[in-house]
C-alpha cells in the first residue's frame, strides 16, 4: 500500500512539472511596442567632399505584432517565431559639403524577422535567447539645397542578422508578459545617383527594446 502511495505522489509531481513546463509550449501569438535606435551608415565610393556620407542616429517607437510555435525538448523550450515590426521614426539632417549642402531624411519603414529561441522555464517564467535573420526597409532621401530636382531616395531592403535576449511571465492561464532586447544588423546595399553619376553604399542597425503580451492558444 505504501509502495502504491508513492508511486501515486511521484506520478503526481510528474504531472505538476509537466503542467508547469506545458505553460510554454504550443502556438501563440502577440503585440509587442518597441523603442528603436536607428543607426543608417551612408558613404560614396571617392574621397569627394560633397558627397553625402556619415552616420544618422535616430530613435522612435516600433510596434508589433508575432506568430509562433513552442514545444518541449528534455526540460528545455525549444521554439520558432515569425514578427513584423512598424516603423515610425524619421530623421532629417544636414550632409555634404559647405558649397553644396543636401539635405537628408533617413526613414525605417518595418522589419521582419524569423527566429528561432531557446529557452529555460523557471515556474512562472521563461528565460530565453533567439537568433535567426530579418529583413529591414528603410527610405534615404537626399536633396541638394541648390538643385532640388536633383533629390535622390535609396529604399533599403536587405537581410541581415537577428539576435535577441528577453523573457516572459505568465500572468495568466494562457496570456504572458514578455520583455525583450534585440539587436539587427543588415548588409549593406549600393546604389547610383542618377545625376551625379556617383555610387553609393547604405547600412541599417537597429538595437530594440521590447514588451508585450502574448496568448497561447
């Protein structure tokens, strides 16, 4: 009878823990709102001083939205995720040289990103990592002061890599908070002014800090 207790209270415990780690496994899906710094390198391919080149640094929001799966793999939480992030920040500055100055606006537009993550579930909360690769869109306009029928635009969609740090709460049966920071780098991207005649080289980084919910369902 004892031997039937215990093996009865394990069996129990077994189904606690399970229960505990099958709070992270299965699809979900959620809403993120995200602050963004927005690095755009931008450089011409000769020593010219009115060629626009430089770093713009910019910050905005960037809200999104993500679709994922996650299952159980020995006491760790394997997973694979698809986001879409909007963007909303655009920077204008002032590039070139002081006998022909341009005007420049650098926009991030949205990025996307399929990742994968790997995570420890701690009781209520879930510790993880992700990488993968995304796909960045951002808009780069130049204007010469003194001919602005000259005004080029670079749009920039390019891959790059994806990685990122976070976790998430359960504060809910089936809904979580989840708090994150994640870094993108793209490659860069060439491209020629039509009226100068001139090659250009564009790169888009983005460092990310994240927080939403998400549901399981």
């Amino acid at each position: 009878m004892k031997k039937i207790a215990a093996l009865a209270l394990l069996g129990g415990l077994g189904l606690v823990v399970r229960a505990e780690e099958s709070i992270w496994t299965g699809p979900s899906a959620g809403v993120t709102l995200g602050a963004v710094r927005h690095t755009a390198s931008w450089a011409g391919n000769s020593s010219d001083g009115d060629r626009p080149s430089g770093n713009t640094l910019n910050t905005g929001f960037l809200p999104g939205v993500h679709l994922g799966y996650d299952w159980l793999r020995g006491t760790t939480v394997m997973g694979v995720e698809l986001s879409h992030a909007f963007g909303t920040s655009t920077k204008d500055s002032t590039t070139g040289s002081s006998a022909y100055p341009v005007q420049r606006a650098d926009r991030l537009k949205s990025l996307s990103g399929l990742t994968f993550r790997w995570g420890l579930p701690q009781g209520d909360n879930l510790y993880y990592v992700r990488g993968g690769v995304g796909l960045v869109r951002a808009d780069h306009t130049f204007t010469p002061t003194q001919a602005a029928q000259d005004a080029f635009t670079a749009s920039n969609q390019k891959g790059g890599l994806l990685l990122g740090i976070g976790f998430e709460r359960r504060i809910a049966d089936s809904l979580a908070f989840r708090a994150e920071y994640t870094r993108f780098q793209g490659a860069s991207e060439s491209y020629t002014w039509a009226s100068t005649g001139q090659t250009y080289r564009t790169q888009e980084k983005l460092d990310i800090f994240k927080a939403g919910l998400s549901w399981r369902f």
